[in-house]
C-alpha cells in the first residue's frame, strides 16, 4: 500500500537494526508515549529484536485508557436519561465504568449512538432540536481541536441543545509526571507524533532539559518507531538529552497554529485525573467560561458520583510502565476484550489489547520484553 509499505521495508529495518545493535553498549529504558506506537511495536515485534536490555516501556498514551473512572460514570449517567442522545466514538462504549458500560446502557434503552466525527453528533442535535445532544470528548492534543470548533460551531450556529462532555489530556505534563515519581525507570522518550503534528515541538526542550531526558518526537510505522529508537540510543550513549524531530513529513516545529487558536479559544487548561495514575497538575483541558454553558457536566448536573475500580484490574501499573500486562493475573482469563475488566483492554491503543491480540499465544517468557527471543513476528 502506498505510503505505508515504504515504512515497513523488511532490508531499511534490518539497517536500522544493525545500527542500534551497535550502538548499544549497555541497557536503557525507553517510552514511546502513545497507545498507537505500542501496538506497533507489539504487533511487529520489535521489542524483541531490539538489543538485550534495550527495553520499551509502555506510556499512558491510550485516551481511552486514561478517561477517569468518574467521567464515565458521568457519561452513563447522562447517556441513561431519556430526553439525551449520547454520541461517542465507537471504543468508548465497551469501556467499563463502576459497574457497567455505555453498551449496557444501550441495551437498556439508552439513545446512545457511534458517531465518526463530533460535527455528526452537532448534525444530529440540528435535526433533534427537542432532545439534548451530548458528545463525548476525550482525548489527547489530537482530538482536541476538532471538538473544539464544534463547540465554537455550536456557538456560533446559535445550536443550544449540543454540549460536550469533556475529558481531554496533555501529554507534557504527562511526561512530567513520569519523570518526577520515585519509581520512574525511563530514560528516553519516544513522543508522540501526532501530538506534535497539533502543538509542535514548543513544550519539550524545557523538560528535555529539566529532566535531563533525550526526546525523539516518533512516527507509527515500524521504521518510523526504529528510527525514534536509533535516535534515543544514540543521545543516551552520546551522554546528550535534547530534542529531536524523527518525524518530520508530519511535524513541524511550530506545529499547527491555527489548531492552537482554536484549542486556545474554546478550552482552558485545567488539573486532570488520569485513570490508574491520579492528577497531574495542568494534564487536561476543559471548556473556558465562555463556552461554558456547552459544558455537559454544568448542564446535567452530575456531580458525586461513587466510583469503584475492579479490584483485579492492574491497568495503573501497565499504564505507569511498572508491569507488562501479561503480567497481570487477570490477563486472557478473566479479562479478555469481549469482557474487559479495565480500559486496557478495550481500547485499540490499550496495551493489553496489544499483547492480546499479538502475544497471547507466545510463551510467558516471549510475552515479554526480556525474554527469549523466539516466535518473534518479523518485519516485512
Ligand atoms: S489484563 Fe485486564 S485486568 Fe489486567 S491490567 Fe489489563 S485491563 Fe486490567
């Protein structure tokens, strides 16, 4: 397929291969922050042909994944109110909430409708105008944008019955994070490219520098993902921690103004509770006071609400690279995608979806990174 064969070029990766094997001189700990790029790393294999001790730890970049608990409690809230017609992306709906998910809701009558882009669901509150259209906005710098200028579309379109529940997240303060906890291990960031398509480079050299960290804004294609490693080894070996841009037929420094203006106009930043880590100061967005009244959680009132993690799910730590999620009791037995117990496992950026759908078969010891390295799933 053009664009994308070019990417996966059996004898380009074997180069790159070559390169980091001798590069590496001794073991480092790399993250590649969103949920795309660990499914394929995963699905090719490339952890396990990466240098003995050259390990990939999986970030919380799966927005599906870091949607707090209690946003989706509210979502099934709302979504359960008859005079509502709850719009969302298709992941959403299996994600479990406290004690079930928008299918169930669904199934019980709720108007709970999958749409493929939010001005669908303002179309569907122009031609509803006597019931209430929410959609549910969550995601990183990425799907921000969009959802902005439908709210700023709602405004100006003078469209009263739409609002947006809200649940947006930024990856710098992410990053951050990660770098302050005690049990941080990473040495190397792979970001992610397409959140630096949107907010450009802007926000990095000040962590880059802080934290003493190299990062390589990274693409999703295997030799787009072998690149960014190459890079990040390089710098680690080189004793250098700046930023560099491996992706650069999407990204530019200045990224992409007129997404920024928008972002900036509607949104405002705000603290944010990732789900299976906590807050992280100024980690989210949410709708500045003037737009709010587009906002679904001031519209509908739901707050209080009483959350309860399942107490076998370890998505905390898969999402926080303390653990594989083959690690984790439940992985493939009690908790498969048709019967989630954590977002994890839903979302097609979720890790343990991606060692689902890739590793379950393998080994305990070829699950993982730093086993052997047999069954691999070559390039090409
Ligand atoms: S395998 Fe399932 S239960 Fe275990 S951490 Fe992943 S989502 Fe949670």
């Amino acid at each position: 397929m053009k664009y994308l064969d070019e990417f996966s070029d059996p004898e380009l990766a074997r180069r790159l291969f070559d390169d980091i094997h001798a590069t590496v001189t001794r073991p480092w700990a790399l993250m590649e922050v969103c949920g795309g790029q660990t499914h394929s790393i995963i699905r090719h294999g490339i952890d396990q042909l990466l240098p003995e001790g050259i390990e990939l730890i999986h970030g919380p970049g799966c927005p599906v994944c870091v949607t707090p608990l209690d946003t989706i409690d509210k979502a099934l809230e709302i979504a359960s109110r008859p005079d509502v017609i709850f719009c969302s992306f298709g992941d959403m709906l299996r994600v479990p909430g406290s004690g079930r998910d928008l299918f169930k809701v669904k199934s019980e009558g709720g108007d709970v409708r999958v749409v493929y882009s939010p001005l669908d669901a303002l179309r569907i509150a122009q031609q509803n105008p006597d019931r209430q259209v929410v959609f549910f906005g969550i995601g990183f710098e990425t799907t921000a944008p969009p959802n902005a200028m439908t709210v700023y579309q709602a405004k100006k379109l003078g469209i009263a019955n739409f609002s947006l529940l809200v649940s947006h997240v930024r990856v710098p303060p992410a990053i951050d994070a990660i770098m302050n906890s005690p049990d941080c291990r990473v040495q190397a960031f792979l970001a992610a490219g397409h959140v630096c398509t949107v907010m450009g480079l802007g926000e990095y050299p000040e962590l880059a520098e802080r934290h003493r960290v190299p990062i390589v804004v990274t693409g999703f294609e295997p030799l787009d993902i072998l690149e960014g490693i190459r890079r990040a080894v390089r710098q680690l070996e080189a004793g250098e921690h700046t930023v560099e841009n491996a992706y650069p037929r999407a990204v530019q420094a200045e990224g992409s103004p007129a997404a920024q203006a928008m972002l900036a106009d509607v949104f405002e930043v705000t603290d944010r509770a990732w789900r299976g880590i906590g807050m992280i100061p100024a980690s989210g967005w949410r709708l500045s006071p003037a737009y709010r009244q587009y906002d679904a959680e001031y519209r509908f009132s739901v707050t209080g609400m009483h959350t309860e993690e399942s107490t076998e799910c370890r998505s905390g730590e898969v999402l926080q690279g303390l653990i594989k999620p083959h690690e984790c009791e439940a992985f493939g037995t009690t908790c498969t995608p048709r019967n989630p117990l954590g977002a994890t496992m839903v979302s097609s950026e979720g890790a343990c979806a991606a060692y689902y759908l890739y590793r379950r078969l393998a080994t305990p010891d070829a699950a993982g990174t730093a086993g052997t390295r047999e069954g691999v799933t070559s390039l090409g």
